[in-house]
C-alpha cells in the first residue's frame, strides 16, 4: 500500500489556520479596549431601552412604575398639593385658614328642644266687643300688622246698646237744661226775686244727673266700646253705629303695646256680612318677635339645668339650617323649669328665651306688608348647657380635624401645600373639639379650619397610586 505524500506548503497552511483565527480575535479585543469610551455608552443605553418597553401582558404597569420613580423623592407621605380651584371646591377660602389662639371651652351637655309660642303671650285671639254684623274687613291673611291699624267695620244692632246709648243723649240733654236754669236761677237771686232754695233744688237735680251720666256711661264701657267713643257720642250727639275693631294697643298687663309691635293675621274667623255675637272670635293674630324654646331633659340632666339657670349661665341653641348647615344661636338663657317631670318619657321641660330677628320685608299690592321670621314654631334645635369651664385650650371647629382609624389629624398650610400634623384630642362635642397642648400644636399655628377630612382622604388616594388601567380585565 502507497503512501500519499502532501507538499510542504500544505502541511504549513494547516498549522497556520488556527493561528490566524486566535490573532483576530485578539486584535478586536483590544480594538474594542482602545475604543470602549465610543461604543460602550450606546450600548448601554440600547440595552436599558429595550429593557424598559413593556410585555404584553403589563402594558401599563412598567410605565407607571416609571413616572412613579421620577417624582417620589419630590412628595411627603403627609402632604398633599392643592390648586386654588380645589380649595375653591371644597370651600377652603383664606377666611378658614386662621392662626390657633388659646380660649376657654365649655363643657356642655346636649338637651333636644323645640321652637314654641310664648303661651298667653303670642297669640291674641280678636273677638267681637259687641252684637252686630260684620260690614268690612280690612286685612288678609298672612298680612302684617302694626298695633292699631283696622281689622273689621261692625254695624251694631244690639237693641240694649242702642237704648243705653239713647239714655245716655237723654241724660246729657236734661244736664244741660238743668245748668241753663241754675244760671237764670242765680241772677233773680242776686235780685232778690226769688228765694235761694229754689237755686239749692236744681243743684240737686244736677247732681242726680251727672250720677245718671257717669253710671250710663260706665254701662257703655262695659259693652265695649272705649272712652273715646263715649266722648264723641255725647259730643256730636249722634247714637254710635258702627264700630271699627283694632289691633289691640293694649297688652294683657294693661301696658301700651310696645312700639314697633308687628303682628301676624293667622286667621280670619268669619265672612263680610255675618251676624255675630258679643265674644265671638273675628281673627287670631300672631306676636313672634320672642318665642320660647322648650328642652326636654332626663332626670340625670336636671341638676346641671337647674345649676345653668341659677348662674344664669349662656345656653346655645343649634338650629339645622337650609343645605345641611347648621345655625348656632348663642347667649340665651334658661326662665324657668317646669314643676314636675312628664311621666311618661320621664323627662322635665324647661323653657329658654329666644328673641327672633326679621328675615323678609315684602310689600305687596294695595300697600300690605308681609314680614317673615327666622324662627318659627315647631322648628327643632339642640340645646347646649354649660356644665365645665376648661381655661386656656386650643380650640377648633369639629370640621377642621380628620378621623383615620386610631389617629386623629389637624392641617396646616405651607405653601400652595396642606401638612397632616398628628394631635390628640382632650375633648370634643358636635360642633368643637378640645385639642391637647402636649407640643403638635402651637398658638400661632395656622391651621385649616374646614375640610380636615376631605383633605385626609386626597392624601390617602395620592398615598395608594395611580389605578391600573387593566384591572378587573382579562385578554
């Protein structure tokens, strides 16, 4: 068997293959050294771009995960950002914003009320002084009043007012003849004509006539008509027909109805030409410019009330007003207690003033004038009684603290910002709360008066992130 035998410069060019592949790889080695400071930051930036675009499967996750890394370190977990419009909307207005002062707080128990008529005192009924019929009536209903002004024209017809009203012309007619003949009497005296005694008989008989005339004149009184009506009866000497009825200008207690009185017509009891007898009711008006409020205390409450009303202490009364807010009137105090406990709900009435303020003047046509109050009769109120005087506290508007499990917030401004600020609250009611001076809060400190808790709930949603997108869908 014969060997082949391969030429030299083959055997050669096999060696050297291998060799040459080693050289040039090392010779880019150290190309790619000698100019890393070229290509290597282009390739590192291709690397994280492609490590960035999102899978299909979290289009949105990454990117959101993105924008969250480049703001967090600029955002505190307890602060939140507003824009004038968002303090607009939640009514956050510079007035709400106010430096903490110290004061003294009340401690006060919570008693339900109502709004009531002062009893014998609002309501008057008007009734008919005489017999007669009704001819005019002046008002309408819901009209407002001043005292003295017309309410109804009466043509009277009671047969013994009409006699006693013509005895009493006979009366004054005979009184006058008498004075005329005691005149003539007394110059024939002076005469010598006729003897004294005659003088002294019509004295006599005028004295009996002016007792006749007080007595007939009273018996008017007592019919009901007025000492200037009797007066211009016998002035005119003309019998008194028709009767104007008034708002009365007499209170219960025989004083003067107090100037500027207004008064209500609540109702108007019969119709123009109906016959009505003496005491009859004609219309039911209404004085509401002071009304009471009346509490309804547990036994357990009784003592403070009564402590309240013997220090004359101030009582607030809370009223819920239009849209949910509420009215606080404060300064009242408490007349009086009642004598015994209901048995019933096992509860004492008591009573506090409340003087009511005019919220509508309207003139309509014809010039009447309609009044509308700010308290009305059957509104409903909460009442606080002072009980404890805390001096010295920081004081703040329920609304102005926000409520998070075990933790209680306050919320300063710094800026177009609101800083949460932790407190502990000593005490609270509805409407106030008692905050600890333990070093979160200062005098001085400006502080968010309203809207603690919407602002609380901002920091939460800013706090939880943006939503995903996605969730809840399936592809």
């Amino acid at each position: 068997m014969s060997q082949k035998i391969l030429p030299a410069n083959h055997r050669t060019a096999g060696r050297t293959g291998p060799l040459m592949i080693v050289i040039v790889v090392v010779a880019a080695c150290a190309t790619a050294a000698v100019f890393q400071q070229f290509w290597l930051p282009q390739a590192r930036q291709l690397l994280n771009s492609s490590e960035a675009i999102p899978t299909a499967a979290e289009p949105g996750k990454q990117a959101n995960e993105g924008r969250g890394e480049s703001h967090a370190p600029h955002e505190s977990p307890n602060s939140i950002q507003l824009s004038a419009q968002a303090r607009k909307n939640i009514g956050l207005t510079d007035e709400f914003i106010q430096p903490i002062k110290l004061e003294s707080f009340q401690k006060t128990i919570s008693v339900p009320g109502m709004v009531i008529e002062r009893p014998g005192r609002s309501v008057v009924e008007v009734t008919a002084p005489l017999t007669g019929v009704i001819m005019k009536i002046f008002p309408i209903e819901g009209e407002s009043l001043a005292a003295g002004s017309k309410l109804f024209e009466l043509r009277l017809t009671h047969e013994e007012l009409v006699q006693t009203q013509a005895a009493l012309l006979e009366t004054v007619e005979e009184l006058e003849v008498i004075k005329k003949e005691i005149a003539r009497l007394e110059k024939l005296a002076a005469d010598g004509a006729i003897p004294g005694k005659r003088i002294i008989e019509q004295k006599y008989e005028q004295q009996k006539r002016e007792a006749s005339l007080r007595s007939k004149r009273q018996a008017l009184l007592l019919h009901g008509l007025t000492n200037e009506q009797v007066s211009t009866i016998i002035d005119k000497r003309e019998l008194f027909r028709d009767l104007t009825v008034t708002v009365p200008t007499v209170t219960e207690d025989g004083s003067r109805t107090p100037a500027g009185t207004i008064f209500q017509v609540q109702g108007i009891k019969v119709a123009q030409g109906q016959q009505v007898e003496a005491g009859t009711t004609l219309a039911t008006l209404a004085d509401h410019a002071e009304l009471y409020i009346e509490g309804e205390a547990f036994e357990c409450d009784v003592a403070d009330i009564s402590q309240a009303a013997d220090q004359k202490a101030a009582v607030t009364a809370v009223l819920e007003a239009d849209g949910g807010q509420r009215e606080v009137i404060e300064g009242l105090q408490v007349l009086y207690l009642a004598t015994k406990i209901e048995p019933t709900k096992r509860t004492l009435d008591f009573f506090v003033t409340l003087p009511n303020r005019m919220q509508r003047d309207f003139q309509g046509e014809e010039g009447r004038r309609f009044y509308s109050w700010r308290f009305r009769p059957g509104q409903r109120v909460q009442l606080e009684i002072p009980v404890e005087t805390l001096p010295n506290r920081i004081v703040l508007p329920i609304e102005a603290i926000a409520q998070d499990g075990t933790e209680t917030y306050v919320f300063s401004p710094n800026g177009d910002q609101f800083e949460r600020r932790s407190v502990h609250v000593e005490y609270r009611d509805a409407r106030r709360a008692v905050i600890a001076s333990d070093g979160s809060l200062f005098p001085g400190d400006r502080v968010a008066l309203r809207a603690a808790q919407q602002l609380q709930v901002a920091i939460k949603n800013k706090s939880g992130g943006a939503p995903d997108p996605h969730a809840g869908h399936s592809h």
